[in-house]
C-alpha cells in the first residue's frame, strides 16, 4: 500500500477523519445512552453495525426508554431513516459500479458521506471522498458505540440525567437544521405538537404525529423558489 | 429490549438506502416530495427535544430537565463539542435532582 498521499487528495481524507473522529464521540454518547434506555451491548452494536444511522437509531432508543412501544420506536427510527433514501438518489449518478458494489456502498449512504462526496468536484476525489469517509466513519461509529455500551452498563440513567443527555444530542443535530426558515417552521412546530399531542397519545405516538409538521414547512418554500 | 427493533430498524434502513441509491437510480423523484423527506428530521428532532422535556408519560410538566435543556441549548449555542454539550447538561438535571 502506497502511504504516500498526493497534495490533491490530502484535504479530502484530512476532513474525512476529523468528521469521523467527531462521529465518533457521538458514537460514544449513543452507547451509553442506549445501554442506558435498556438495550444491552451486543444490542447497541448491531444496531450501530446493521442500522448504522445515527439519528434514528438515537430516537429509537429514547422512545424505548421513555416507555413507548417498539413499533412507535420503530416508526420513528424509519421516519427519520427516510432522508437517506433521498441521499441515495442524489448519489447514485456518482455510481458507475456493478451491482454488487452499489449494494455495499448503499450501506454507507448517509448525512456525512453525502456531504463529503458532493462537496467534490472531480469523479476521482468524490469517490476518494465517499469511500474514506465511510470507512473511518463506520469503524469510529462502531468503536465509539462499543466502548459506550460498555461504560454505560456501570451508569444509572435517572441518577446522572441521562435522559437529559438524549436531549442534548438531538439538539446539536438539530442546528444544521435551523438554519433554512423551513427547517425552523418544522422544529418549532413539530416540537409544539408533539407537546401538545401527549396528553391524548399513547408514548412515543405524539413523536411520530410530528412528522405531519413538514407538510407546515413546505409550501412558504415553494414561494420563495418561484422567486 | 427484544430484539425485534434492532433486526427491523435494520432491515428498513438499509431498505431506505438502497432504494434511492439501487432501486430508484437516478430517475428524479418528485420536488415536492423529496423536499418533504428532507424536512422530517427538523420535525422529529424538534418533537424529540420538546417532547423529552415537557412531558411526563401522558402529562404535561415542567422539572429539572428544562434547567437541563437550558444548559444544553446554551452549550450548543456556544458551539461547544457535542460531549460537553450532553455531559453539562446531563450534569445540570442530575445535580437539581439530587438537591430537590
């Protein structure tokens, strides 16, 4: 293997790590929240491994440990699962490969990768971009989900505001968000029903009902790009 | 937990993946309809925020985790990294829990 890196490429795998090296300590929040909301190790791995989409598998897991229903966990672990479909379709150009391959790659399709391969401007760095990405993403995701699962197993939830912990998560993800005027109308008004929707919801269901939110945030979208 | 969640979260991810990336291919989907896609997680996250603090099972309520929320929304305000961001606050509610 050739460790020499041309001056070219060099940028693209500098920012690839630093991202996964941050992902990482998300990573590391997520195991110990999940461990912390009832699933066990091997559970918060394979769901790390397999599912390998932070927000929904962070949303998942606090449904759970709110005492909402699996299927109401899993509704909005898909909900927000859905935007990678969107990625796929915005990356698949990129993809001349055989079949097997985009199989693989289409595992990796998600906020981050996305963002690397198309802040690229020729074929070669984009898929330099993609691949470097994934995999330093993917083994810090997994090892920071590891070593949280393990710590976690030693923290009572309740005691040290973990439940709060979960918050604080969503709201860091949250901020790329806020910057469209849409994103905002759908935070504040997702968040608003979803508040007032509890007392006649089941747990978790008034989470999913907020999804209905986006259908507020579309349409000041459709004037402003007419203009 | 059971393990349904786990084994059904992961199936209907990758699902969701491949069939832009595999199935879809670069056929265009609908504007109006990616543009929904991509606003769920702003909904979601905001219920996710707003729920996790003011409620309480089926009711209504404001406790130490809004102090803790406070904390947070601050932290991140000040862009600091996202473990400083969750130990504070999760610092914050723990430390009102134990005095209150």
């Amino acid at each position: 293997m050739k460790l020499r890196i041309e001056p070219e490429v060099r940028p693209v795998v500098t920012s690839a790590l630093a991202l996964s090296g941050a992902v990482g300590v998300f990573a590391l929040a997520f195991g110990v929240l999940a461990v912390g909301a009832g699933a066990s190790v091997w559970q918060t791995c394979a769901l790390s491994f397999f599912a390998f989409t932070g927000a929904s598998q962070m949303s998942a897991m606090s449904i759970i440990s709110t005492g909402g229903t699996v299927s109401a966990a899993l509704g909005s672990g898909l909900l927000l699962a859905a935007r990678n479909g969107v990625y796929g379709l915005a990356l698949s150009p990129y993809f001349g490969e055989s079949l097997g391959k985009r199989l693989l790659a289409a595992h990796f399709v998600i906020d981050e990768t996305t963002a690397m391969m198309t802040a690229q401007t020729n074929p070669r760095l984009q898929k330099i971009a993609f691949w470097t990405t994934a995999i330093a993403l993917f083994s810090l995701w997994n090892l920071g989900t590891l070593i949280g699962a393990v710590l976690g197993g030693s923290i009572d939830p309740q005691t040290y505001g973990l439940d709060v912990g979960f918050t604080a998560a969503y709201i860091t993800m949250l901020v790329p968000h806020l910057r469209t005027k849409n994103g905002r109308i759908a935070a504040v008004s997702g968040g608003l029903l979803s508040v007032v929707l509890a007392p006649f919801l089941p747990v978790g269901l008034p989470i999913l009902a907020s999804g209905l939110a986006i259908f507020i945030g579309v349409k000041p979208q459709r004037v402003q790009a007419s203009i | 937990m059971s393990w349904t969640l786990v084994i059904w979260l992961s199936i209907g991810a990758y699902a969701f993946k491949m069939l832009g990336f595999v199935v879809v291919g670069s056929r265009a989907l609908p504007n109006v309809l990616s543009r929904c896609l991509m606003l769920i997680p702003a909904a979601l996250l905001g219920a996710m925020v707003l729920n996790g603090t003011f409620t309480d099972a089926q009711s209504i309520v404001i406790d130490e985790r809004a102090v803790g929320l406070l904390v947070a929304v601050i932290a991140a305000w000040r862009k600091l990294p996202l473990i400083v961001v969750v130990v504070l606050a999760a610092a914050t509610t723990a430390l009102l829990r134990t005095v209150s």
